[in-house]
C-alpha cells in the first residue's frame, strides 16, 4: 500500500506490537524517523492535542479537588480586590 507521502508503508497486526511501554517507544521513535514532513507535522499537532487533553484533564481534576475542599469559596472577593487594586494603580 502506498501511504500519503508516496512511498511503500507496510502495516503490523496490532496483535504483534508490543503492549509494554518501554517496548513500543523505541518502536515509535524509528517509526517517526521514516515520516515525511507532511505526516511529522500531523503527527505533532496530534501529540499537542493528547498533551492539552492530559493537561485539561489534570486542571479539571485539582479544581474539582479545591472546590470540594472549600478553597475556591472566597475567588469572587480575591478577584474583586485584585481588580480594585489594579484600577487603584491605573489611577496613579
């Protein structure tokens, strides 16, 4: 099968990539090595997009934490305060 950058790519059963993460990273380092620019770019903007989803996920997660734990009760008066005292030094 031809794949997009015009060159022969040969597919593996997904049953014989290996399951551990320590196998398969070296596997994906040579496979990223053989992409043309086209899909390396694809590739990037897809690792992006799984960083921002962990990241995402993560935020989500500690907000949940804080504000069962009471800590985000008092933002609205902190964020009052700082935009008071910012419109206090534009005063200035």
């Amino acid at each position: 099968m031809l794949g997009a950058c015009g060159k022969l790519q040969t597919m593996s059963p997904l049953s014989a990539l290996p399951i551990d993460p320590k196998e398969l990273r070296p596997l994906l380092h040579a496979e990223v090595d053989k992409l043309c620019d086209e899909n390396l770019l694809l590739l990037h903007r897809v690792a992006m997009e799984l960083e921002l989803d962990e990241v995402t996920e993560r935020l989500d997660a500690g907000f949940d934490e804080d504000r069962a734990a009471g800590k985000l009760a008092r933002l609205p008066d902190i964020i009052r305060d700082a935009r008071a005292s910012l419109r206090a030094r534009q005063v200035l």
